[in-house]
C-alpha cells in the first residue's frame, strides 16, 4: 500500500504502525546506502542506520516541509555517520593547510563527461577517509564549504584544500584504474 508522503507522517506522528513500516520501507534501503557510503565497517554503518531512524521517527514533528522528506532525513543519516566517526575516533577532521608532503600532480586533462560511478565510490574507499568525506559532503550531499566546516570542525578554508586534494587523488585512482582497465583488454 502506498501513502503520500503527508499522510504517512501524519500516521508516523500519531504513532500509527503501517505509517511508520511504510515510512521504514520507502526510505530504509537508500539511507542504508548513505551510511555505509560514510562507514567503511558494515557493523558501524548499520548501528549509525538505527540510531538516525530512531532520530526520524522522535523528531519527524519537527519536519517543516521546507525541503523535501528525503532530503531531510539524509542529512540526519550523513550526521549520524559523521558522529559514528568521531565517536570511533576513525576520523581525523582536522586537515592542516600546510600538509603537503606530497605534491599533487596538476589536473591538464579535462575529465570525462560520463564516469563510471560505481569505480568512482569504490575508488572513494581508497583515498583518506577524511578526503572522502569532505568530498562526498560537498560533489555527492551538496554542502556548501561553509557547511563542511561546521559540521567537520574546521576552517573553510581547509574544506576547500581538502576537496581539491581529494578531486586530485581520485582522479588519479580513477586514471590509473582505467588504463589498466584498457590494457587488460589489449
């Protein structure tokens, strides 16, 4: 049975079992998606999955229908996930500007029209994880570097070398793994 989305929230908030299940199944599998995009451990990704639907469902009175229903609850998955982190101490928000002992190779190419995202998120594994966290913020969520900051503790300006180097790194990966790609194909 399908509810509009008004009507389930409405159901949600009077406690009503069907609402909440529909609410759970319409939206479960893609924020599932959005944690463990954040959460490289599976164990982390779901505990993060419980603890941001338990939070859904005890402020969904303060959903205000500026944006839309998914939109909203995302950003309480993407919250949770980024808390998971801190509390497992697995992200080092703090990105000094001056770190740079490496030096990125300047991007001449101009990247593809059409990537092939499901190389581009594995790839995201590859890199730091406080790189791809700053990126997927940022190129996947839509955050503004302003947001970033707040939400990771750390100057704007450190979001936008962050990102930078971040675009650098999976670009490179992402190079590197379809040359091979095409080699192995020759």
């Amino acid at each position: 049975m399908v509810f509009a989305e008004q009507q389930v929230i409405e159901g949600c908030l009077k406690g009503d079992r069907l609402s909440q299940e529909a609410l759970y199944n319409r939206f479960s599998g893609k924020m599932l998606a959005v944690c463990k995009r954040y959460l490289k451990e599976m164990e982390l990704a779901e505990d993060a999955f419980q603890d941001a639907f338990v939070k859904v469902f005890n402020n969904l009175d303060k959903f205000s229908f500026q944006s839309s229903l998914e939109t909203w609850m995302t950003r309480i998955f993407i919250n949770e996930a980024i808390n998971k982190l801190r509390a497992n101490k697995k992200l080092a928000l703090q990105v000094s500007i001056d770190e740079t002992t490496w030096q990125m190779a300047e991007i001449k190419e101009e990247a593809p029209e059409k990537f092939d995202s499901e190389l581009v998120l594995m790839l995201l594994k590859r890199i730091p994880e406080n790189y791809s966290i700053v990126l997927m913020l940022y190129a996947i969520d839509g955050y503004s570097h302003k947001e970033i900051a707040e939400k990771l503790n750390m100057p704007e300006s450190t979001s936008r070398s962050t990102l930078t180097r971040a675009r650098g790194l999976l670009w490179q990966l992402y190079k590197n793994e379809i040359t091979s790609h095409e080699s192995r194909r020759i």
